[in-house]
C-alpha cells in the first residue's frame, strides 16, 4: 500500500502576504513613495503588474493597474519577494 508521503519530501511553505511580519528584514532594499502605484511597484520589484494586483487581494485590499497601494501593505508584498522597503518622499 502507497502513501500520500510516498513521492518524496513534502514541499516547503508556500509564502504569502499574510504573515510576513516573522520573516527577517534582510535582503535588497527597494525605495518606495507612499503610496505607491501597482505598476511602479512591480517594476521595482521586477516582476509584471498583474503578477502583483494578486498580492493586495491577499490582504483584503482591492486594487488595478493605475491603483496605489499604501507603504505599509507594500513593503509586505515586497517582503514577499525577498525586499526590503524604505519610505521615500
């Protein structure tokens, strides 16, 4: 008899938005104005800016393309991504 644990290792957690805050404040730092466009925040962060519209939601936030996002949700979807966001402006 096979089990599910059967096809190897289990697979890491997959991170979100949420929780964020135990994650370590370490790695590249990315300048931010408050708000924040989705779109210049996912050129900052070097991803597409539908890839990021997905990441608000997470958190109950509701955004578009032209939409802004606050700096305290953005720099947790850029923690997401392994950056670290600092306030400029």
């Amino acid at each position: 008899m096979l089990t599910a644990s059967a096809g190897g290792p289990p697979r890491p957690p997959k991170k979100t938005a949420r929780g964020l805050e135990d994650q370590p404040r370490d790695g590249p730092r990315i300048s931010i104005p408050d708000p924040v466009p989705v779109s210049e925040l996912a050129s900052a962060l070097g991803r597409k800016p539908f890839q990021i519209i997905a990441d608000p939601m997470e958190i109950g936030l509701f955004s578009n393309v032209r939409g802004v996002v606050a700096f305290d949700e953005a720099s947790k979807i850029a923690r997401k991504y392994g950056f670290l966001a600092q306030r400029i402006g």
